[in-house]
C-alpha cells in the first residue's frame, strides 16, 4: 500500500466529503480524473503523490486547508507557480495548497503599487503592471512564481536598478500556522514583513503581495551577444572588468552553454560550446546601444542581438529553454569578483558540462541590491558582486545523476566559504540554511519561526527550524 492509499484510508470518505463541501474552491483526490494533471509540478525530477490537492479560490480556503492538514498530522506543501527546484511544492501522501486559481493582480499607478495574489505567475504581473508603464523586479522567466521568487529573495532583470523583488515588498497578506490571517507591513506586523523577504516560506501562506513599482518600459534595450566558446575566459575576465563600470540600470548575465540549433547562429556552432552575454539596459532605450556596447566586445561576435524590444519581450526570452516537465537541479555560490581562479573554475566546469541543455549562468549583482542594509531584510548575501546559478538539466531519468553530481562540483569549486542562494539550491539541510543567512539573521529568523510556526508546520522549504520543534 501507497502513503497515499493509506492516508486516504486513514482521513475516511465522510470526512473528505466534509472538507470538500467547506471550499470553494476544489479538492482534487488521487481517484478525480483531473489528479495526475493537479499533481505535477514544473521540476519533472519530483513525481510525487499527494493525498490531497486543495486548489483554492480565496482565502478562505487557505485558511481551511491549513487548518485541516493541522488537525489531520498531514504534511502540508504549497504552491505558487510550482517551480521549486526541490520539489517543496509538492508530496508524497501529504496535502497540497495550490494557489493557482488565485491569479489576480491589481495595479494602482497613482500610488504606483503592484497587489498580487499568491498563485501568480510573473507572466501574470508584467502584463497588467506594463498597461501603466511599471515593473518590479521579476523572474527571468515568466512562468516562475511570483510567491517563491520573492520570498527567498527575487534576482531578475531589475535588479541593479530596482533591487531585489523582496527589497520592493512593502506588504502582505498571511494565513499562519495556527489559520490566522495577518496582514503585514511596515506598520503593522513589521517584524514578519522583514522575515518574508528572504525568509522563504517558513512562516505561513503569504496569499497576497504589494510590491512597491518602478517606471519601466514599454520598451528597453536588451537581448544577448554569443561569443565562441573557446573565448571564455576572454569573455569572464572582460565582463568582470566592464561590470565594474555599469550603471544601476544594466543588469548582466553571462550564460557558459551549448550552442542551440536556431537560425541565428551559424550552422557550424551548433551543438558546441558557446558563451552569452544577456541582459536589459532598463534606461531610457535610445542610450542602450552606448551602455551595453563594452560588454559587446569582448571577443570576436558569433551573433549580436542586443535591440530595442518590449520589456514584455524581454521576460518572455528565456521561456523557451525551460520547459515544463524536465529534470532541473540548480546549485548556487556568490562570490566578489571574476579573478583568475574564479575564472579557471568556471571554464572548467564549463568543459565538463554532462549535457546540451545543462549549463553556468553568472549573474552581475550590486547596484541598488547592494546598497540595502544587511539587516533591512532576511535576505542573506549583499556583500558580493556575482552569483553562479548552475543548471543541471535532463530530458529524463538518464544521465540526471550524473547532471546534479556535476552541479555540485561546479558550484563548490568557488570555495567552502561561498554562500547559496536559497532560490537556486536544489536541496535542503541545515548546513546550507545556515551558510545561506548571516549569523544574527538567522538567528532572528529562528525566533520568527518560533513566533508563527513552533511546530514547524510548514516545513517544506529552506527550512528555518523552530527551536521548539522535536
């Protein structure tokens, strides 16, 4: 017998039926025709079977589920956009809340604030906050939730110049633990505010969030250059020298990967190494070609396709390469500069890469992210310049392993002292928690986690133990 068969069997049809008569929105059960589709998440590397799938329509239901995975002793998941690397978002034999069906976002351009529920999507913000010509910091690709993305911190296009999605949060709405519903903000609950952003989702469902906006678009100059591969070190040590120079409104990228077969690159690259410069100039368009020109020139151009596009555009790039339903395991290290070990490490981890689609981001940081105080936020690391995303990916099952092995040693490459980013870490133990906060955050967010959570109900995250938990 199944956990999931056997949780079935220990809850009882009258109490199911009790439950489901209670929402308004749907209780999805491993007998519906619709289970199989509820269940799966964007991260194919967790196929798991819960025993419940509460899609929620409001609050209200939110706050019933809580309370019934409480009572119940059912291990209890949440998901926003469902594309947790670790798989947080769903559960074997547990209760999932899927916020989904709670997609709404409200824009007010006279206040310039961007209100979205917690199932949101990116896509779903960029697309009613533009109308007004605003944006916030989002994921780099549209179909990340806006709910895990700016709980455990928030790394997008915006961030030299906006700073990070947590930085730009100025208010939420919560269902606790316990099923009370908070609001807050500067104001009022500010001490859980400040655990929300870089927290992650340790201290209840968060089922609406109020960014602070920006003045953004409809159009900015943004695209990416690709260089040969064999020039990689070229290109990290002359991206390393021209970040040092940019402006809060570049952010850059340079993505270590495998030529993919498009029309823009020449035949002859296909399938080899390859570097890309990526990113957004954010200013005002007509001065893009003059702000992104250094980073354009740092060794002989495969292909140049920085332009002026929509912002819209531009959040939507990415999209096409990560797909819903492969094997993603991410591994993450910050670190000060591109000095010249930093840099044999990533071209030899770039040499060893397992496989066409699995590759090395490195993300150009500082700016406006820099200079928020350590302290402001939960968020752990603002003292460093850079951050290596490794993205280890497989079609399938065959040769995933050997894919997360690979991301494990690319990142640890940096040194032992590099600290991850909880967003980009495809697994969970204490000692990367840990590594992840500064000391006296961490010890802060322990005491949060012993304010809203005790009994560490909501464990399926970074965790942050309770120290009242057994």
């Amino acid at each position: 017998m199944t956990t999931t068969q056997a949780r079935q069997d220990t809850l009882g049809e009258a109490t199911l039926g009790e439950l489901a008569g209670e929402l308004r929105g749907e209780l999805v059960r491993p007998t519906d025709p619709s289970y199989d589709e509820a269940r799966s998440i964007w991260n194919a590397a967790h196929d798991k079977r819960p025993a419940l799938i509460v899609r929620c329509r409001g609050v209200a239901d939110v706050i019933r589920a809580v309370e019934f995975a409480r009572s119940e002793g059912l291990t209890l998941a949440v998901r926003g956009g469902g594309h947790s690397i670790p798989g947080f978002s769903t559960t074997d034999g547990g209760l999932v809340i899927d916020l989904s069906p709670m997609n709404s976002v409200r824009v007010d351009p006279d206040r310039r604030v961007i209100v979205a529920q917690g199932g949101c999507v990116w896509g779903d913000v960029d697309a009613e906050a533009q109308a007004f010509g605003l944006a916030v910091t989002g994921g780099l690709v549209s179909t990340t939730g806006v709910a895990g993305f700016t709980l455990g911190g928030g790394i997008g296009w915006l961030v030299r110049r906006c700073g990070l999605a947590c930085d730009n949060l100025v208010g939420a709405d919560v269902v606790t633990a316990d099923g009370r519903y908070l609001h807050t903000s500067e104001d009022e609950n500010a001490e859980l505010l400040w655990a929300l952003r870089g927290g992650g989702g340790n201290f209840g469902v968060v089922t609406s969030f109020e960014f602070k906006a920006h003045d953004v678009g409809p159009t900015v100059y943004a695209g990416l250059v690709f260089y040969p591969g064999d020039q990689a070190a070229q290109v990290l040590r002359g991206f390393g020298v021209a970040a040092g120079a940019a402006p809060d409104e570049l952010s850059l990228a340079i993505n270590l990967t495998t030529a993919p077969q498009l029309p823009f690159l020449p035949e002859e690259v296909h399938g080899k190494p390859i570097v890309a410069v990526l990113g957004m100039w954010s200013g005002r368009p007509e001065d893009g070609e003059a702000a992104t020109k250094s980073f354009r020139e740092l060794a002989p151009v495969v292909a140049d396709l920085f332009g002026p596009m929509p912002y819209t555009a531009m959040q939507t790039l990415l999209d096409p390469l990560f797909p819903r339903g492969m094997r993603n395991y991410f591994r993450s290290a910050f670190f000060h500069d591109l000095g010249p070990t930093t840099v044999d490490a990533l071209v030899a981890a770039h040499g060893q890469v397992p496989n066409g689609v699995s590759e090395l981001h490195v993300h150009h940081l500082g700016g406006a992210m820099g200079r928020v105080p350590a302290d402001a936020t939960a968020f752990g690391t603002r003292d460093r310049e850079f951050i290596l995303n490794v993205v280890a990916r497989t079609p399938d099952a065959d040769g995933y392993d050997d894919a997360v092995g690979w991301a494990r040693s690319s990142a640890s490459a940096l040194g032992p002292d590099a600290a991850s980013y909880v967003n980009f870490t495809g697994e969970t133990n204490e000692d990367i928690v840990r590594a992840s906060y500064p000391a006296p955050t961490y010890d802060r967010l322990v005491a949060m986690k012993n304010t809203y959570d005790p009994t560490n109900l909501f464990h399926l995250n970074q965790n942050i133990r309770p120290t009242t938990a057994s």
